[in-house]
C-alpha cells in the first residue's frame, strides 16, 4: 500500500491544479476514497490551492526585482567560499577522483623526470686559480711554453730530483 501511496502523493499536485490525465484520475480518487492519510494530505492541498487562488495575481511593486537581484549578489558575496575550500570539495568528489589521480600522477613523473634530467651545476673556480692566472700575461705564457708542462709533471710526481738535475745539465 505504501508504493501506492507515494504514486498518489506525487500526482496530488496534478489532481488539485486539474492537470492530472483523465485515465490516471479514476485511479487516484479511488485511492483516496479508501486512504485517509493521503485524503487528509489532498485536503491541505486543496486549501492552500484555494488561499492562492483567492489572493488574485501577485504583481510586483517598481523597483521590486532590481533590489531583490541586489540583496541576492549581497549574499551570495557573503556567502563566498573561500578558494582552498571550494579546491578541496571538488578533489574528494567521486566524480572528480579519476581526473585527480591522473593530474596527481603526470605531476610526479614530471618532477622525477626534470629532477633526473637536470645536470649539477658547474663547480665554482677556485678564487686562487683565478688570481693566479689574472698575473701570467700573454708575453709570460710565449716566452714560457714549457712552464705548464713542466708543472703539469710536477704536479703528477714522475719528476725526481735527479732526473731534474740530469735534465738541467743536458741543457
């Protein structure tokens, strides 16, 4: 009876405007005929239809819609969900969850790939590398080709001394 009952009650409106289609209206007035629950909700109906017939046709003053459209935009303003609000509502929304995790997903690999790609940045001079070389002129470096030769086999340590004295006294 109940599944009844919720037809009935969604057709109430349709029965008391008169828009109900003539088959169904049989149907509905039986069942209100034997239901008093939804006799008593079509009664209420009926009055309230009633009072707004009788107030005749609602027209409204001057001024009327552009202050209530004001008044509307003043509360939807202070009503206002701030943006980190409204972000968070839209990614834990189920419909958005798939969207969410793809973003999410593009994002890290985006970051693991620039992170990968990314070489180091060239190691600073050394300051006294630099100084030195700011004293050596080019005249320096002509008329000593062999100096940085010669450091070079320094710096390495396969110069021995008596190698050195050899070489100095070939010369």
């Amino acid at each position: 009876m109940k599944d009844r009952c919720a037809e009935v009650l969604e057709r109430l409106v349709e029965g008391v405007t008169g828009t109900v289609p003539p088959d169904e209206r049989a149907a509905v007035a039986g069942h209100l005929a034997s239901c008093t629950r939804c006799r008593d909700e079509a009664a209420s109906l009926e009055a309230l239809a009633a009072r707004l017939r009788a107030g005749g046709r609602f027209v409204a003053p001057p001024g009327f819609w552009e202050e209530f459209m004001w008044r509307l935009a003043d509360r939807i303003e202070e009503e206002r969900v701030p943006v980190g609000a409204r972000l968070r509502r839209w990614l834990a929304s189920p419909r958005h969850a798939l969207g969410t995790a793809v973003v999410t997903a593009v994002t890290v690999l985006a970051v693991f790939t620039a992170v990968r790609t990314i070489s180091p940045p060239p190691p600073l001079p050394d300051p006294v590398v630099i100084r030195a070389r700011s004293l050596v002129t080019a005249a320096m470096t002509s008329s000593l080709p062999s100096l940085g030769e010669m450091l070079d086999i320094w710096r390495a340590g396969l110069v021995h001394e008596t190698d050195a004295v050899v070489d100095r006294g070939a010369r």
